[in-house]
C-alpha cells in the first residue's frame, strides 16, 4: 500500500533529508586519499546523531536469512561496487570514485540520498560516469508530476543512460520512503513492462539511478549485501528523496 503524505509530514520529512544533505556535504569537505572508508562512516553517524537523528542503515536487517544485519551508517561502495558497500579499513587512493549512501531518521521520517564522490584526480571516463549518473536522476524526476505513472520516471532515466552506452542495474531499483525506509511503490531505473502505478501528490519517493560503465549485470558477494558489477567495471549512484506536489516535484535531501 503506497502512503500519501500530509503537508506536516513532508515538512517532518524534510528535516530528517536536510540532515541527509549534512552529511553528504560533511562528505564532500573531508574525502581524500589515504581516508579510509571506516573514517567516512565515522564522520557520518557524527553528523546524523549530532543533529538528532539517527542512522537509518544501521541495523537494518539483511534480506537474507544467513546474512547479517547491515553494520555501518553509511554504504561506501567503491569503483566496481555498486551498492551496499561495507565500512571498513580500507584507504582510498587517488583516482577512485566511491557511492556513499547515506539514511537518517528524525521524528519518525527518514532520508535517504546517495553521491559517488571523486578521490583525488579520476580519469575523464570516471567523471563522465559521474555526471550522467547524477544528470539522468534529474531527467527522471521531470515525469515525476500528477497524472504520470512510475513508468515515466524509469524510462526517461533509461534513455538518458543508454545514450551514453552506459547500462542501469536491473536488480534494484529505488523506492517509496515515509516511516519506513523502504516502502511501495518500487521505482526502476529501466522501462518494464510494468507500468506502476498513477503519481498522485504526498507520494514520497527515494528515486535512486544506479549505473554501470559496462554490462547492468550485478554479483553480490558472500557478505550478502555488497553488490558488484559482473565485469569488474566502474558503476556510479545518485540518490534523493523527493516529494511529489501539485506542480513540480521537491527535492528534500538538497541543501543551499
């Protein structure tokens, strides 16, 4: 069942992404080389505890029945990881590129965004990852109005992507967002054959393009949640939490 939220709730909603948006920014300011990706979830979980909220990944429960409960506050996938990247000691060199994901919980609601990062100098192959990645989220949420269907949203994502002879990762898919992390309805970053359901305003949505350099083909790997790409290639994410209104759609994981 898909939740329709009030004016009140998205404004609460909002709150809990502007500490989404802390954080990422926090992000921005401190990654370099030699950082380890350990430090980043540190520096994280400080900002989101320090603005009242809580992480969100922390704890989350593995959708796996032999897999653990997620560890960390922050998914730190980096290069060929796509998603669900474990902390660890781990250092950054020069020339990555790293996805950090990144929920918090404040009054109930949460946030959810993802950024992949420049470590130092990257190639222009890397950074030109980046930017479609990011620009075919804003393509995207141009269909996210009254009256269209979800359909709208992952096709225009699609073709933006494929024109760069990139691929979108079929596997997961983006999400409804409310009181729950994840909620109805499932947002792919592809045209199925599914059309979804009709948008309607008070539908928030965590519209999340995932995109490989190479094949959409995923593996994940035994630690049962970080997800890489089959041919080793570079695979970037961006990731905001929107809510839909009688005229354009509001972005509330964005900061001035």
């Amino acid at each position: 069942m898909i939740s329709i939220k009030s004016r009140n709730e998205i404004d609460l909603m909002r709150k809990a992404g502007e500490v989404v948006a802390l954080a990422h920014k926090k992000v921005e300011e401190v990654i370099q080389p030699g950082i380890t990706t350990a430090e980043l979830d540190r520096i994280v979980e400080e900002v989101i505890r320090k603005n009242g909220a809580i992480p969100s990944f922390k704890g989350y429960k593995c959708p796996y029945p032999d897999g653990k409960d997620y560890p960390s506050s922050i998914c730190a996938s980096v290069n060929n990881e796509v998603v669900h990247g474990i902390p660890g000691l781990r250092e950054l060199k020069d020339g990555d590129i790293i996805s950090i994901d990144i929920g918090a919980c404040l009054n109930g609601f949460h946030g959810d965004a993802a950024r992949t990062f420049a470590v130092g100098e990257i190639s222009p192959e890397a950074q030109r990852l980046i930017e479609a990645t990011k620009q075919s989220f804003f393509e995207g949420i141009k269909n996210a109005v009254e009256g269209n269907r979800i359909v709208d949203i992952s096709s225009a994502i699609e073709n933006y992507i494929v024109s760069f002879g990139y691929s979108v990762v079929r596997e997961y898919v983006g999400h409804g967002i409310g009181r729950e992390m994840h909620e109805e309805p499932q947002i792919p970053n592809y045209r199925s054959r599914e059309r979804g359901p009709r948008l309607q305003r008070g539908m928030t949505l965590a519209v999340e393009p995932m995109v490989n350099e190479g094949t959409y083909k995923v593996e994940l790997l035994n630690n049962k949640w970080t997800v890489v790409t089959a041919d080793g290639k570079l695979s970037a994410h961006y990731e905001n939490t929107i809510a839909l209104t009688e005229n354009e759609p509001v972005i509330l994981t964005l900061i001035d």
